[in-house]
C-alpha cells in the first residue's frame, strides 16, 4: 500500500487509471501529465521510482484536485447566487445555465436537480 496525494492505493494500480480516478483530472491531461514527468501513463506504481512518484506529487500540489477543487465551484456557485446574475438563477432553478435548449435536452440537468431532493 502507498499513500500517494491522501489516497492509499495497491502498488498494482496502473499509474494512468488512478490518475484519472482522481478528481478534476480527466484522460487527456493525466497523459499530458505522465509525458511531462516522463513516465508511461501504463506503468504500474511499483515500476515508478519513488523519486519520480515524489515528482509527481509535487507537480500536482500546483493543480487544484479534490475537495479544493470542489470548494472552488461552489464558491463560483454561490457568488453567482448572491450576486443574482442569470446564471445564478438558472442554477437555482436547475435549469441549463449556458444557453442550452430546455425543450427537449435539459434533462440531464433536471436529473441532477431531482435527484438531489
């Protein structure tokens, strides 16, 4: 078991799917990320190096991850709330705040909406 950016996962992880496990990195910038450091996005976490493991975690302390970027968008939201601008009111509403039809293609947002209550 490693602790690596507060998660313990198993050294038989592969390096890319638990990069993209984590929140607010998606497919595409953990292989920009893997690239950077130059590790292969395949490589399972016991061929890492702990040096470059090391590396790795102080690349993404300058990225906001996690609950700080969870933080980060609800202070957005609710900003926008308080200054009662449109978006804050569609968000309220659970309706589609960037311009998207609501005839036929909100749903997705009414889901989240509901499934909250």
């Amino acid at each position: 078991m490693i602790t690596f950016l507060g998660r313990h996962i198993t050294e038989t992880v592969k390096l890319g799917s638990f990069l993209t496990s984590v929140y607010g990195l998606g497919f595409s910038s953990s292989v920009k990320i893997c690239k950077f450091i130059g590790l292969s996005y395949s490589a399972k976490i016991y061929d890492v190096e702990s040096e470059k493991l090391s590396y790795l975690q102080h690349y993404l302390n300058s990225y906001l991850l996690e609950s700080d970027l969870r933080r980060h968008i609800n202070e957005n939201i609710q900003f926008k709330l308080k200054i009662q601008s449109y978006q804050g009111l569609r968000l309220s509403q659970g309706l589609p705040a960037r311009g998207q039809r609501t005839k036929t293609n909100s749903r997705t947002t009414k889901k989240f909406r509901y499934s909250k209550n």
